[in-house]
C-alpha cells in the first residue's frame, strides 16, 4: 500500500490556481452573459431608433366639407394617413436599456418637443413629454407644456415599415410616425 504524501506548498499552490482559474471563468461567463443581454436589449428596444416622418388620420368629413363627431362631441377621423407629413421626428435607442430617446418637430408650427419612451413591452411604451424653446408669454413668463403619451411600435405590417403610433392625452390626438426598415 502506498501513501501519498502532499508537502503543504503543494497544497496551498494547488489551492490558487484553483482560485485563479476560477476567478477567470466566472469573469468570462460574466462578460459572456452581459454582452448577450445588451445585444438582446439592443435587438428588441434598438429597433425603433431612426428618423421618421410623423402623419396624422384623415379627417372623416360630411357631405359640406365639415369634420364629423360622434354622440359625444368627440372629432372622428378614417385609419389612413394624411397625404403629408404633420412633423419629423428621431429616436434614439439609450443602451443597454429599455428607454428611447425622442424629438419631433412640428413642420407647421416649427414648435418641437422631446421626451423619453419607457418601453414596458417590445412593442408597448409611454413617453413623458414636453415641448422645448416654447415662445414665452406676453408678460415674459415661461410656459411649461408637457404630458404623457403612450406609444406602439409595429415592423410587422408586412411594407418594410416601421410605425410608432402615438397616442395623446386630450388635446393631442393620434399621430403616426413612419419610417423605412
């Protein structure tokens, strides 16, 4: 029968390449892991960054050119787009997250705002909203313009299309942004 000695050394030098080793495996699979996630965040959020073009709805009109509501006074409007863009609009993916950066400029009114889409699905956010460089008051006073919208996001519709749906609070309306995959 033979004994195997081990000299202390030994052991303690097996012991921290023990540790070493892995200390490099769990940063490895950590960076592994890390980036995998990013490019995921990237390919589900990062998708609906770029420059639009932003449409509203047709207006639905009565046979004298008049804008129809509904019983409860509320504007109708059809599901297609207006002929021209109402505004342009760019967003931009923040990384590594599931937050979108947007700005839009009104083309009739040149008046802009920027906000932040917090995007609780892949397809579903909210935006918090407010307008900048809003000309000031005749008393000289700022004015302060902001809310909240909800948006959807759709690249399925089957055109090689992007559509952002923007939905607003009272006042606002619904606008569309479209662009080119």
């Amino acid at each position: 029968m033979t004994i195997c000695a081990t000299s202390g050394f030994d052991i303690i030098s097996n012991l921290i390449i023990g540790i070493i080793a892995s200390t490099i495996v769990a940063i490895a699979t950590y960076i592994i892991v890390n980036r995998k996630q990013t490019q995921d965040l990237r390919k589900k959020y990062g998708k609906a960054a770029g420059h639009y073009f932003g449409f509203g709805l047709e207006k639905d009109l009565d046979e004298h050119g008049v804008q129809k509501r509904d019983d409860d006074g509320k504007l109708l409007f059809k599901t297609t787009l207006e002929d021209k863009p109402c505004s342009e609009a760019t967003i931009r993916y923040v990384p590594d997250t599931n937050f979108l950066d947007i700005h839009l400029k009104e083309l009739s009114t040149k008046y802009e705002w920027q906000g932040q889409i917090f995007m609780e699905l892949e397809s579903k956010g909210s935006i918090a909203w407010r307008y900048i460089g809003f000309p000031k008051t005749k008393e000289g006073k700022e004015q302060h313009i902001f809310g909240l919208k909800r948006c959807i996001v759709r690249d399925d519709a089957g055109d090689n299309k992007i559509y952002v749906y923007l939905i607003g609070e009272k006042g606002y309306g619904k606008e569309i942004l479209v662009r080119d995959k």
